[in-house]
C-alpha cells in the first residue's frame, strides 16, 4: 500500500515511505520535527549523497532546525531498490536497455509526493520550502529542476556536484536534456530559476573513487570544483546567446571539501543567517563525507 499521509513525532525519525510510482521499492523518510515546528514554518528537503546516508544528512541540519525552527525532511533511497547512480543521481529516467521511462516514474517527483503526505497528515500547510542536495544529493536537485522546474521549491542548492547535465538540448541524458521531450521553454524555465551551485574550494580531489571519470564528466573539468565553474559559465553562456536570464549563482565556501556535513552547515547559514561562515565555522573537518 502507498504511503498517503506523515505525520512523524516531535525530534528525530525515520518513516517508511512506498511512492504510487514505484510501490516495489520501498524507501524511507528522515526527518527532524521541532517542539515549536508549525504547519507554516520552514521546510528544508534534503538529498543525501551516493552512501544513501538520509539519516546523516538529517542530523547534519538538526542545529538549524532548532535554531530557525524548521522541518528538515530527508528522502532516503537505499541502494538495494534504487542502485548506482541511474537508480538515484540521474532520477531512474533511463531504463537498462537505454529507453527512457515514462516520466511519472522518474524519481524527481517523489519529493513533492513526500511533501504531499506531509500535507495530508497536517504537519504542513503552505510553508515556504526549500531543497539542497550534496554530492550525489547536488546531482538529483540540480536534475530535478532541469526536467520537473522548480515546484513548490523557493529556492533550491546544488552543492559539491561530481558533474552536471548541462543545459544543451542536443546531448542525450545525463550529459544533457536530449531525447527526454524537453522543449526551448523548459530549458529557458531552468535558466531562470534561482538554483545555487554551492562549491566547496577545496573540492579539488582528482583521485576520488566516487568522482565521476567517463568522458563526459572529464570534459567539465578535472574534479568538481572546476566542474561547478563549468557549469555556471555555460548556464550564463547559453542565457546570453537566447537573450534570456539565468539566475543560477555559483558561491564558493572557502576552506571546505567533499564534506556534506560542513556543506549544510554553510547552506543553513546562507539562507537563514545571510552569510557564508568559514571553514572552522562550518565544522570542516577535511574527511571525505558524501
């Protein structure tokens, strides 16, 4: 049976979760609920990293949460139903046999069937709702805004990306929009809306084992701080040669790595507190956390 409402206790848990469009594969919802937490607060969704970690990432927002009493819900899929990269960072929109799924089953709308069970279990009314991703997680936020817009979402980041489907219709999926029925318009839809690329500046890692290497990725740069400069450059790039505008925003957090927890920490304080702290700040702690 399909999950219709949440209604997770006060503090930390984690909730079964069977989506309509994919009832075969169970996942589960992370998430930290405030004793003061109200339907019209604050809602960050967040996507873990490739080690399917929801648990941790939810963790690494409690301190925000408590501090800007908000809901930090974090969809969590495990490697058995959803594996490798085209069963989570590239959103299952590419069969085996190299077909492209129906579109209601990629798995970029499971989110906002998330915040729909929410919304059905009353914890959640129209709160104004954010979306960051790390990693793997930056992969799938930046995917979901390029082929499901931005949503419900106010804002959303993409942080610490191992490589970009870049905004080119004519290069097939992950690579770019190609063969997925996306027009002109929802690549100027992308353009516009307001997605922040988050790199870390010492992001430099070449040697990674989890860093994407196939020819595409290598083509954006060595490793993944180069790769979010890439990014932006084209984004801007391709605006200008429409004559439209592209409001994606490239911030570097000095100091930090390949660490999500450091990561969050910089992106709560972005949007809640106005400001980028400092690597110290920020907990880095110069371990790989993905």
């Amino acid at each position: 049976m399909t999950t219709a409402t949440l209604n997770p206790p006060l503090g930390r848990c984690a909730l079964p979760f069977v989506d309509a469009c994919h009832p075969d594969r169970p996942l589960a919802v992370n998430l930290y609920r405030p004793e003061r937490y109200r339907p019209n607060d604050p809602v960050v969704v967040v996507q873990h990293g490739m080690m399917r970690n929801g648990d941790d990432y939810r963790d690494f927002w409690i301190d925000a949460a408590e501090k800007h009493n908000l809901l930090i819900v974090a969809p969590t899929f495990p490697d058995a139903a959803f594996p490798k990269a085209e069963g989570y960072n590239n959103g299952l929109v590419v069969a085996p046999d190299g077909a492209v799924a129906p579109r209601e089953d990629w798995l970029y709308a499971v989110p906002l069937r998330v915040l729909d069970a929410l919304r059905a279990g009353g914890v959640i009314d129209t709160p104004v709702i954010r979306i960051f991703g790390h990693s793997a997680g930056g992969q799938f936020v930046h995917r979901m805004l390029a082929t499901q817009g931005l949503g419900p979402f106010e804002a959303a980041i993409a942080a610490n990306s191992g490589w970009y489907t870049l905004p080119a219709l004519d290069a097939p999926f992950p690579e770019g929009l190609g063969g997925l029925g996306l027009d002109e318009a929802a690549l100027l839809r992308w353009l516009a809306s307001p997605m922040i690329i988050l790199a870390g500046g010492r992001d430099i890692a070449t040697d990674d084992s989890n860093l994407p290497s196939q020819p595409e990725a290598l083509a954006q740069g060595p490793h993944r701080f180069a790769r979010s400069h890439r990014m932006i450059a084209l984004g801007r790039a391709e605006a200008q040669r429409r004559g439209a505008p592209c409001n994606w925003v490239h911030i570097e957090v000095p100091g930090i790595g390949h660490d999500g927890e450091a990561m969050s920490h910089a992106a709560a304080a972005y949007w809640f507190e106005g400001r980028i702290p400092t690597a110290a700040a920020a907990g880095a702690s110069g371990k790989v956390v993905a």
